[in-house]
C-alpha cells in the first residue's frame, strides 16, 4: 500500500481513517464472491457506477444484480495501490491488479465517507472502473474464428468490405456443425461444402471471421449456453443478449463483424437485435435457402442476419433475396392490442416512433391459443429432427433446453395435430389482417431482462414474436431506444415475400 499519496501545497495529505481497510474487505469480498459484502461496499444509490471493457452499469441495484449473475470475478492479487486523497470524505484508489490467468489489469474506485454509516468506517465505493487483458477470442462469442476464417476471393462484390458472424448452424466447408452443444460438436463430422446462405456472402465478397455461439439446437430466445455462457450484451451490460443467435448478434455489436447470420424459428434474430440496439430480418419463411442449415423445427425455421445500419441489412437483403417487383409501401399501422403486450417503456417508445402511424383496431382473440399451438407444434418438430440422437442424450443437454426437448418428447400426433390445426386457422387470419399493410408492435415484449428474469418473460415475447412465425411472414427489427437508455426494437412485418419492401422502408427511415 501506499499511504500517502496526494499533495495539499508542500503538504501530504494522510489517507483518511479507515479507507484502506475498507478497501483490504472489498478486495477480500471480490475474491471470495461475497456479493451481500460487495453490495455493502458499494454506495447505495442510483448513480453509483461501474464500468468495464462490456459497458457501463449504472445504480446500486443493477450492479448488485450483475454481480449476482456473474459467478465471480477472476482471481487475482493485487501488486501496487495508490491513493489520491480528495478530502477527509473523499478518495480515488488505483490499484494495479496481475491475474491468475497472466496478464495485468487496472482497478479505479471513487470512495466516499458517510459519517452515519458505521460499516467500513463509512467508507464506499460510489464509482468504478475495471481493466483487465482480453483474451484471445471471446469464447462466450465465438466457437472458432480467424482473420479470417474463411477468404471471400470477390474482391469488388457487392459486399465488399464487410466480414460475417455465421451462427453454428451453417455448414461452413471444412468445420463441424456444432449447433452450441458440446456433445453433438464431439461426433459432428467436417461439412464437405458451404450453406447455400453461406456461399452467397462469400460469392458477394464478404470474409467468415468466424463461426459465432448459438444455444443448443437453437431453442431458447435467451442467449444462455450452459456450456460455454451468454454472450456479453455490449448496449445493455448486465443483462442478456438474446438468443438463439446470441453470438452473431454480439459479435456485430462489439464491431468484431459487420453482418451476423443467424435464423429465426420463433424470434432469434427479432429478440437479439432488440435487446442489442440492432437492426434485423426475418426473412419470409422459404425465400432464402436453408440448404446446408442445421434444423429445429422445419416449418418455421427461416434465414436471417442482423447489422448495424438499415443501409447494410438491405445491401445483404440484396445478395441473399430473391427479386421482386416491389409494391408502394403506404402506410404503417400500429396495433395497439400489441403494443399493450410489451412493458410500458417499451410500448411507448415503440408508439411514440411512429407519431403519424394509423392505428389498427385488431385484437386477436386466440393468441394464447396461437402462442401455445406454436409452440407445440415446434417442440413435435424439434423432436423429430433430434429425438433420435438425444433419446439418451438428454443429460448432456443444459437445464433450459433439456427440459424443452423432454416437453418435445412428450408431445403426441394426436396433440401435433391439433396444433396444426390451430395453427392453420391462425394462419389464416393473420394474412387476411396483414393484407398490403405493414403492421408494427415491438420486436419484443421487454428490453433485455437479466438471466434471472428471462424465463419470465418468454412466453410475453412469444405471443409477439410467433405472429410472423406462424404465417411464414418477413419482419424487420429496427432499433429503438427507451427513455431510460436500454435498447428495444420496433417490429414491421408483411405479408410473405415483402421482405425487400420492408428492407427499403428501414433503410429510408
């Protein structure tokens, strides 16, 4: 330690009573995972901050809550400490940290006094900043990457320029399909040629910087691998970055690529690019050739990607669409029925986007009916194309999923078939209400929740998200931002084959 460090005049100031061993119990509660100690330490209030590499985390409560969640901070010792005395209430402590794992970091807080508070002489940490060395590749984020992976040999294509984020569903040649589980990685055999999708962005000029995370077989909305953790959620730290295509949706969002690829069976790209302030499509069911993707469930699987501007998800809509002749878009309308699904932040900030929207007075009576009919008729997918291999695999499967896939298992013809049924006259009403209309409401029913919070509102999401799923429809996930700050996405869906015409709309927005 170094107790003397600031000068008043000629004058060193002495490290204020109490403050050094308030910041030995910090130290020993960081190493020990002591998160009611941590919460003591730390200022209880609304500006409280912390800041790392992953963002900035602002209020006591949504530290707390990410420390929660975190399962630790890496082990490491502490090599030199210096203080910087403000006043007899106020300090800055820098310490320079070496880890466990190599490398050196760097540790600034902002320490204030209350002279009520008996705890640690008063003493806490309003505000701090952590550094600490990157690894090499982020493995919550990416399962292989290169620089890069795989060359585009288009050096003027359309493309050009950007680099892909492929989820690990498509066949990239050479690699296994890993489809985010560890156990199907292990006996997944090379892929002798490229995905169709794949191919494309190669053909237009755009690199592979890698093969990104997904959750296993893709069947979560919330980004939470078990094996290999949740992706880090750049816009909003702390909280999750959505799933199933979690990784490619973070990699565009840390900048680590500039196209992620991913596909959307009942919302992995809408919920993602929502929860990460990106842009996104869901392409109409079919439009985009899913040879060489690795399945979920068939009949609503779709092609998707998300970028950073409307200008480049229409550039790849345009290496990856089919041609169409295009139609006037007209007017957008907002269904309020939807909208009063989501959060108020979020219905708001959805409804206040769209000031010179017309309202449409549909309320689809069955949604429940429709979300669960969904889902049914998902999980007799899902199972048909794995129930065979996971039959006596199911232990190697996280909690989540696992316990889906047992759902999965579970479902009979009988009930397949009265979901179908469902969803068939489902089907049905939401083409005849979509019409020519573009229908907006939000991408989905939150802004990104913390891991603890997200099954909660999985179903909440569903019952917006299945919509397009159930009628093969194209749907954009434009990025929007709540008053508190947090990324959401509005949701403008079509009818099947609209997709460029909502491309353009997004881009002219």
């Amino acid at each position: 330690m170094t107790p003397r460090q600031a000068r008043d005049g000629a004058q060193l100031k002495p490290v204020p009573h109490g403050l050094l061993q308030a910041f030995r119990a910090y130290e020993s509660a960081l190493m020990s995972d002591d998160v009611a100690a941590l919460d003591a330490l730390f200022a209880d209030s609304p500006t409280t901050l912390r800041g790392d590499a992953a963002g900035l985390i602002v209020g006591h409560d949504q530290i707390s809550t990410f420390r929660a969640a975190r399962g630790g901070a890496p082990k490491r010792r502490i090599v030199q400490t210096h203080v910087q005395v403000i006043d007899e209430d106020h300090a800055l402590i820098v310490a320079v940290t070496e880890l466990d794992r190599g490398g050196r970091g760097l540790q600034t807080q902002l320490w204030a006094r209350d002279p009520v508070r008996i705890e640690y002489a008063g003493w806490q940490v309003t505000a701090a900043h952590v550094s600490t060395p990157e690894p090499a590749f982020d493995t919550r984020i990416w399962r292989v990457v290169g620089d890069p992976l795989v060359s585009s040999h288009t050096a003027d294509g359309a493309l050009s320029g950007e680099t892909v984020a492929v989820k690990d569903l498509y066949a990239v040649a050479g690699f296994a399909v890993g489809a985010g589980s560890p156990a199907w990685l292990e006996q997944a055999p090379p892929a002798p040629s490229h995905a169709a999708a794949v191919a494309s962005l190669l053909d237009a000029g755009a690199p592979i910087r890698g093969i990104a995370r997904t959750e296993e077989f893709a069947y979560s909305l919330s980004g939470l691998n078990a094996h290999y953790g949740a992706p880090p959620n750049p816009k909003a730290p702390g909280r999750i970055p959505g799933g199933s295509s979690s990784g490619s949706a973070t990699a565009v969002a840390l900048g680590q690529a500039s196209i992620g690829l991913g596909t959307d069976t009942g919302g992995s790209i809408r919920v993602p690019a929502a929860y990460q302030g990106l842009y996104g499509i869901r392409t109409t069911h079919g439009a985009v050739s899913r040879e060489g993707l690795h399945p979920l469930a068939k009949a609503f699987d779709t092609v998707g990607w998300m970028t950073r501007s409307a200008f480049l998800l229409q550039a790849v809509g345009d290496v990856l669409l089919p041609e169409s002749p295009g139609a006037d878009v007209g007017e957008i309308h907002v269904v309020p029925a939807l909208l009063d699904l989501a959060s108020d932040d979020v219905a708001t900030t959805v409804r206040e986007a769209l000031p010179d929207a017309t309202s449409l007075a549909w309320a689809p009576a069955r949604l429940d009916e429709w979300r669960h009919a969904f889902v049914v008729g998902q999980a007799y997918q899902a199972w048909r194309a794995h129930g065979a291999w996971l039959e006596t695999r199911l232990d190697t499967l996280g909690e989540a999923v696992r316990g889906r896939f047992e759902m999965a298992r579970s479902v009979t013809r009988e009930q397949a078939a009265e979901a179908r049924a469902v969803l068939s006259q489902a089907r049905s009403e939401i083409l005849d209400v979509v019409g020519d209309r573009v229908l907006a409401f939000p991408s989905a029913s939150t802004v990104a929740p913390t891991a603890a919070e997200a099954a909660g509102v999985r179903d909440d999401t569903l019952r917006l998200t299945c919509i397009a799923g159930i009628a093969g429809l194209p749907a954009v996930s434009i990025p929007v931002r709540t008053p508190t700050g947090l990324p959401a996405g509005l949701c403008l869906i079509a009818a099947p084959g609209r997709d460029r015409d909502l491309l353009a709309l997004a881009a002219d927005r």
